[in-house]
C-alpha cells in the first residue's frame, strides 16, 4: 500500500479530474461551481461535504463557487434558515465572496424561458389534477399516457400560463409542462412538471408570483446564468441528468453548464434528512436545530467539533460514483486528530469526593505549573490553585480495590497531577456508609509530581482545588439512535436514544475555565474534549462533551477493520 503524502488540494478524486481535464483542454476561461441549499432546514454534516467539494475545487482550480439559494418553494422557507446556512458555510472556512445568489433573482428569465418553451412547443398547460398526472405517468415497467392537453394550440398554452402567473387558478388547477416523451424509459422526461400554481408569499418576491418553477427547471438554468461550469450534485439526480440537458438544449440560455454526480455522504447512526430534522426539532425531542447531538454543522459546532476536524473529514471520506455508509467513529477520529493538537488541557471533575490533606497547612495555597498541551509544547503552561481540601473523581477511589485498579485506596499512594504524591490515610462515610471524604497525607519533597528517591505511583489522577472550583453543569452526549442503522425497522422515532443526553449537575472545574467561552473546545484530562455551551449563566458553567478520549476506530484501523 502506498501512502499519499500529497497535499490535499492536489490529491485527485474523480471529480477533480474531470475539471482538470476540462481545464487542459481549455474549455471555461473560468471553473465555477456552486452550492444550492433549499433553505428549508439547517445544514448538516452531508452538506459539509457538498459545501467542502464544491469550494475546495474552485479553490484548487482558481476559480469560485457561488452560494445559491434554491428558494423555489415559498411554503416551506424561512429568513432563519437563509442566515443560519450563511454562517454555517461562513463557519466551515468558505467564502462565496460578491457570488451569492438566489434562484428567485431569475424568475422573471425563468419564466420568460417556459414562454419560449411553449412557442417552440416544448410545453403545455395540463389541466389534470396531481393524481391523475400520477396516474397517467405510468411506472417503471410500462409506459404513460399522453395527457389530453398534451396537443393544447400555442396561443391557448401562452394564455393559460399567463393566467396562471396572474392568480386566476386556484393552488393544483393547472401546471405547466415540458412536451418530451410519456413513453421514455426514465420517467423524468416523461412531460415533467416546470411550472406550479402555489399561492403563498416568498421571502424575497413577496406576493409578486403565484406560480413558481420546480427544482428541475429552476436549477439546470440557474447555473446557466451564473456560468456555472460544474454543477456538482449527488447521485439521486442522476436520473434527472437527461431533463437537465434537454432543458439546456432547448433554451436559448447564456452558457453550457455539465452536471456530475456523486454519493451522498451517509453516518452510521445518524439521519440526514433535513425533513426528519425539522420534526425532531419541533417536537422537542432536542435542544432545537443546533442540538449538539444534531448532526448539523451548528449542533456539531455547539458539541465542540472544530470546523477542521470536519474539513479533515470530508477529506478522508473521499468523492466516490458508489454509495456507502460511513462509520462515526471516522468523524470522531477526524476531529480527535484536531482536538488532541488545538485544545488546551485543563481539570475538571464530573463527580467530586472531597480529599483533605491533614499534613497541608490551613489556609495555604500554593500555585503549581501545569502544561497546557503536552502535545504542543509552545502551548505553555498555566498555574493551577493548590490547597489543603481537593476534589477528585469519586471512581478514581474504591475501599477495597478491585484487581488491576491501581487508583486512590485505603494506605495507597498516587499522583495529583503536577503537584503532589498523596496516601489515603482515613475514609470518612456518612450515616448510609456513603464515602464522603477521604483523609489523605502528601509528600512534600514530591512537588511537581517527582519523587527524589525516584519512586513512581502507578496512578494519576485529575483534581481541583476546593476552594477555588467553579460549578458546572456537565452535558454528556452519546448517539442519538440505539441503532447503527435508524430506521432500519421500520419506525426512526422508536429507535431514539432514551440516553442520547446524560445531565451531571455537580461537576466543578479548575478557575482558569471561569471565562471560558463557545467555540473554546479543552480537554479535561482524562475525562474527553469539552465545550462551553451558551447555555452558561452566572454562577455555573455549562460543558457539552464533545468526545470521550477512546478512539474506536484507530482501533478498528489497527485491528485492520
Ligand atoms: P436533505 O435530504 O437532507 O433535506 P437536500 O438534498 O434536500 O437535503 P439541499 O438543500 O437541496 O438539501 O442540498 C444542497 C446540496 O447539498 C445539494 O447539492 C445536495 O446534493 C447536497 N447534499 C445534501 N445532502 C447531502 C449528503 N448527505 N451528502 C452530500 N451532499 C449532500
Ligand atoms: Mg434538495
């Protein structure tokens, strides 16, 4: 196996090749693709990968993608969604600069194009209703029926359809339709739809239209008028390949855009569809959009996921013709790499047992120097308070110790990262037998965490200084379905994790972390990668666990998996 060592930008998918070949051949003066969300939702991670595809290749050819907006269906589309795309794109790294556009900005063109249609005899206003369409569409195995409005004359045709525009039918009474073939073997150029009555306001033309133009007709001619060269879609339009060319030939349009598919990113344990999304947000079975079990771009960005770490990942998922399910654990891998590199180290305890060290002065305090990033040394390092009451993890103590736990019991020495050897000396319960303190003593010649005589503790573990701990509110987060494959049974909500979320009210954190802001992703040492939240108020700190430091899939990758 040979390894590419190659910088991204000049590794080759097929994709890549196909521009580059394009470009040796000196068919565009210019490469422009584009990215065309429908802003009916927030977008998630497989848009990442359609956003990483189609910036990264105008970036690597030199040219520029525009940012779309396929606004073609006012029922379902909203200013929030607009903005919240925007950003998120923003986010990610991309920058569509003056190219941001609308599918709406054409539809005067658009219009104008289906009149040409109809004079040219390429379109017809039907009056059969959407099931009766349905019904004369046929199926895979046989073919349509011509529609009896299929012959309707020109003038009768360019009437109705003005009609149509001018509000006269109600929603469904009539579309306009392109004249191809009810008898072709791909049901898309069976007289596809362009054209439908829908009477309900836009975000952008208001009440100006009261018909407005599928996705079919509406996009192949966007991107002819942007100049769009590559128009990069997933493998679902591949079908739809033919109309958009047929379109495209048979309309006097400025520019020859070629559209290529390729396969859909899809998640072990995760659902991408924009629709599924919407209903869990809206009923309420997560924190809304961005969730940080969502697997949108801003629920991974609440969740603490670096927007590197998933540019790293569509770059290691690849551009494929096939399509596959990708392993999570890929996506946590990626952004792990990331974190282990960028994201400071600090301590924070999810389930405090308190530890009193009777050798330790009353009242004193002592700094110790703790580095922020052992992986980086130009991280440096941060001073942690030290005093005479700590808390430590409550597991990282057992009375009587299990084999093979070599943590904090009964006349047992550990490490206190950075500071001190300490020994349980004593173990305090409350009247139920609960643990609720351990009398310890330190070593002071250990300062540091190094014993002069050279002898090593078999543990060390992570602490924070009572006195000056901040309260937090710990989120932990597992995936939100039971099941690798949601849905696979038959009904998506009965497969939601009842413990996709986990609360922990108590945790404390050492104080450097009191100012600590989203976007600001630390590892707390042994525990995982943590975020703070915006959920944060005065007085408590609130962390979503990004991830926990297991990485499953370098182990699958080992195992050669
Ligand atoms: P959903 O099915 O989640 O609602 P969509 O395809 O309807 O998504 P659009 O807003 O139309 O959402 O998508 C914009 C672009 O993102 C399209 O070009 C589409 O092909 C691409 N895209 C959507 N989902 C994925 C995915 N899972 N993997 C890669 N690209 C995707
Ligand atoms: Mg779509």
């Amino acid at each position: 196996m040979t390894v590419d060592t190659s910088p991204p930008a000049e590794r080759a998918d097929f994709i890549r090749e196909i521009v580059a070949a394009d470009v040796r051949a000196g068919r565009h003066a210019m490469i422009v693709t584009r990215f065309p969300p429908e802003p009916n939702g927030y977008l998630h991670i497989g848009h990442a990968k359609s956003i990483c595809l189609n910036f990264g290749v105008a970036r690597d050819f030199g040219g520029h993608c525009n940012l779309r907006f396929d606004d073609t269906n006012p029922v379902k589309e909203e200013q929030e969604y607009i903005d919240a795309i925007q950003s998120d794109i923003r986010w990610l790294g991309f920058d569509w600069g003056e190219h941001l556009y609308h599918a709406s900005d054409y539809f005067e063109q658009l219009y104008e194009w289906a009149v040409h249609l109809i004079r040219n005899g390429d379109a017809y206003v039907d009056d059969l209703s959407a099931d009766e369409i349905r019904e004369y569409r046929g199926t895979l195995t046989e073919p349509g029926r011509n529609s009896p409005y299929r012959d309707r004359p020109v003038e009768e045709n360019v009437d109705l359809f003005a009609r149509m525009r001018a509000g006269e039918f109600p929603n469904g009474a009539r579309v306009l339709r392109a004249t191809i073939d009810m008898a072709s073997p791909n049901i898309n150029l069976r007289d596809p739809v362009l054209y439908r009555i829908v009477h309900a306001p836009h975000p952008r033309t208001g009440d100006a239209w009261n018909i407005y133009p599928t996705y079919d007709f509406a996009h192949g001619q966007s991107d002819a008028i942007e100049g769009v060269t590559h128009s990069i879609c997933t493998l679902e339009f591949e079908a739809h390949r033919p109309l958009y060319d047929w379109l495209i030939e048979h309309l006097p349009v400025p520019s020859r855009p070629r559209q290529y598919e390729f396969a859909r990113l899809n998640l072990t344990y995760t659902v991408l569809s924009k629709r599924f999304l919407l209903r869990l947000v809206e009923e309420g079975r997560v924190r809304g959009w961005d969730d940080p079990r969502m697997p949108t771009i801003s629920g991974l960005r609440r969740r603490g996921f670096p927007a590197e770490g998933i540019r790293d990942f569509a770059e290691m998922v690849g551009v494929t013709k096939t399509d596959s399910v990708i392993e999570y654990g890929q996506l946590e891998y990626a952004v792990r790499s990331v974190l282990n590199r960028t994201a400071p180290r600090r301590f924070g305890v999810l389930d405090p047992l308190k530890v009193v060290i009777e050798n330790y002065p009353e009242g004193g305090v002592e700094d110790v120097h703790v580095p922020n990033n052992p992986e980086e040394p130009t991280a440096g390092s941060r001073a942690v308070p030290f005093s005479r009451e700590l808390w430590i993890e409550r597991d990282d103590f057992m009375e009587e110790p299990a084999p093979k736990f070599f943590r904090l019991a009964p006349g047992r020495e550990v490490r206190l990262r950075a500071a001190y050897f300490v020994t349980c000396q004593d173990v305090v319960k409350d009247a139920d037998g609960r643990v609720v303190e351990l009398r310890c003593t330190y070593d002071p010649a250990t300062r540091g965490g190094d014993a002069p005589d050279g002898r090593r503790p078999k543990a060390t573990l992570h602490w924070v200084s009572a006195a000056h701990a901040v309260p937090a509110e710990v989120r932990l987060y597992d995936h939100l379905y039971t099941r690798p494959d949601p849905g696979a049974g038959g009904d998506l909500l009965a497969d939601l994790n009842p413990g996709s979320e986990t609360v922990v009210p108590g945790a404390l954190v050492e104080p450097s972390l009191a100012d600590a802001q989203p976007g600001e992703t630390v590892q707390f040492e042994r525990l995982g990668y943590f975020a703070p939240d915006a959920d944060s108020r005065p007085g408590v700190l609130v962390f979503n666990r990004a991830l926990t430091l297991k990485d499953t899939w370098a182990k699958v990758q080992a195992r050669g998996g």
